[in-house]
C-alpha cells in the first residue's frame, strides 16, 4: 500500500474535511413537486455562479439546478472582490432561480431572502447563532468580535432567471483566513463542520422560503420575508457609512429595510435616505 502523504490532493488528503456525497444529497434534496432538479458536485472550478449562469444562458440549466464545488480557484463576492479557501473548507454552491411569477421588480429581494435561508439553516443544523448585515453577508461571533463568515452574490441568468450563489467558510482554522476580520462556522463554535448535513439544511430552508415568497407574489411583507430579515439584521440600529458609487457616502443610523429591500439610513440632518446598492460599515457594535 501505498503510504498517505499529507499534501496528496486526492478526495481523502484531509481527513477532517471529507468530501460532499453528491449522491445521498440528490437523495435528500429532490422529490416530485420540489425545487430541486438537479445537483452536481464538481472538484474545483473558478466561479459556480459563472458556470450555472453560462449553462442557463445557453439553455442548459432548469429552475432548481444546484452546483457545489469542493474548491473555487475564482470565487466572486460584491464588486468583483475576490472568494478563496482551501479545499473542502467551506460550502460553495449556487441555485437556478426563475421566478416568472414574481414581477421583476421584486426580484432584488432575492439576495436577502437567500441570507434568510442560509442563516435559518445553519442555526438549525450548526448551532450557530448567525446575523446579517445587509444586504448580503453573514456574520457569526468569534469571542467577543463580529466576523464575516459568509456571502451571497445574486445574477441575472438569460432572460427568466436568476443564479444565487453563497459560500460560507464551515472548517477554517484561524491560520488559514483570508483577512483576519474573517470568520468561519468551526471558530464560532459550531456543533459540527460535517458539510453535507448543513448544506441539506441551507437547501431546505431556502426552498421554504422561496416557495413562500413566489405564493405571495414575491411581496416580502406578505411573505414574512420582511419582517424575519430585519429581526435578523445586525446592520438595523447602527450608526454605519453608507459607502455609493460615484465616490459618494452618507453616514447615519440604519432604521429600517424598505419594501424595496433597500436599507433606509437617518442622516445626522433628519433625512431618512433609502440604499439600494453600495458598502455598508459598520461604525459602532450593536
């Protein structure tokens, strides 16, 4: 027999960190009636978003295909920032949504209905309390520090769809984060880092989910969606800056999140102005 080396990059070279069973996920996950369609693990590629969108744009995909890579070599968050982590750390998929029910403009609160899903999930099947900031990352605690442990980048898919994809970071150890204001599900004390029961969950919570906000026409008050974002926003009650493209920023108390999504800031001058897109920092702890 061949001896074991540590740095093989076979589906066994880490033993805390087995691979996903593609198999016994398709098992759990896709049922007659459900979301799910397809889901494909592949060993590494550069973006699971820029695949399933290509192969949805070229007629390849369905609503409820799923693709998991073990590894993304170019993994994207907002604003083209860069998503790396060894292999097998972390859950990194994303989703075929077409929701052609739903109108169009309502399609932003997409994003933040997947940060529902996700933290929903991992709260159940981690033990981990998780928070949002909006709109798109998850944070969990580190001893006494907020720290970023998740995203969600949404995209347009052709002309009726929508690819959503999420990475989390489950079994980062503290020498391997990317930033040190990183975070990971194994350093926020998580009841276990086996991947495949928490990635079952994510998907199950976030079918629920958009199975209620489709039944509802995609209204986010009717749904729920509202109102469980914001009880789960980290972001709502801070003083944060609002950092906007054109090199503008507006710095005030995050109040609320609007039936648009958009995250609405009182400025020192008593104008409550809506974002819909841009950085949020957090100046000051809840």
């Amino acid at each position: 027999m061949t001896p074991h080396n540590a740095s093989d990059d076979s589906r066994w070279s880490d033993l805390d960190r087995p691979p996903l069973n593609a198999t016994a996920l398709r098992r759990g996950l896709i049922r007659e009636g459900g979301l799910y369609r397809d889901i494909e693990v592949v060993q590494r590629t550069g973006s699971t978003n820029s695949d399933l969108a290509g192969r949805a744009a070229g007629g390849g995909a369905d609503e409820g295909a799923v693709l998991v890579a073990e590894e993304q070599t170019a993994g994207r968050g907002r604003l083209d920032r860069r998503w790396t982590a060894p292999p097998r750390s972390g859950l990194f998929f994303s989703v075929l949504l077409k929701p052609t029910e739903v109108p169009v403009a309502r399609w932003g609160w997409l994003p933040l209905l997947t940060g529902v899903a996700v933290a929903t999930g991992l709260s159940r099947a981690a033990g981990v309390d998780t928070a949002l900031k909006w709109p798109n990352d998850l944070l969990v605690t580190v001893g006494e520090e907020e720290r970023k442990a998740g995203g969600i980048l949404a995209e347009r898919a052709g002309a009726d769809g929508i690819v959503v994809g999420v990475g989390i970071n489950v079994s980062l150890r503290a020498d391997e984060l990317p930033v040190p204001q990183a975070g990971s599900l194994a350093l926020a004390g998580a009841q276990g880092t086996d991947r495949d029961p928490l990635l079952r969950a994510v998907l199950r919570s976030l079918e629920d989910w958009y199975g209620r906000w489709r039944r509802a026409g995609g209204d986010p008050s009717a749904s729920g969606l509202q109102d469980t974002y914001a009880a789960g926003c980290a972001t709502l009650g801070r003083a944060v800056r609002a950092e906007l493209p054109g090199d503008r920023s507006i710095v005030g108390e995050a109040v609320a999140v609007d039936g648009d999504g958009r995250l609405v800031i009182a400025t020192e001058v008593g104008v409550q102005e809506p974002v819909g897109a841009g950085d949020i920092v957090h100046l000051r702890p809840a």
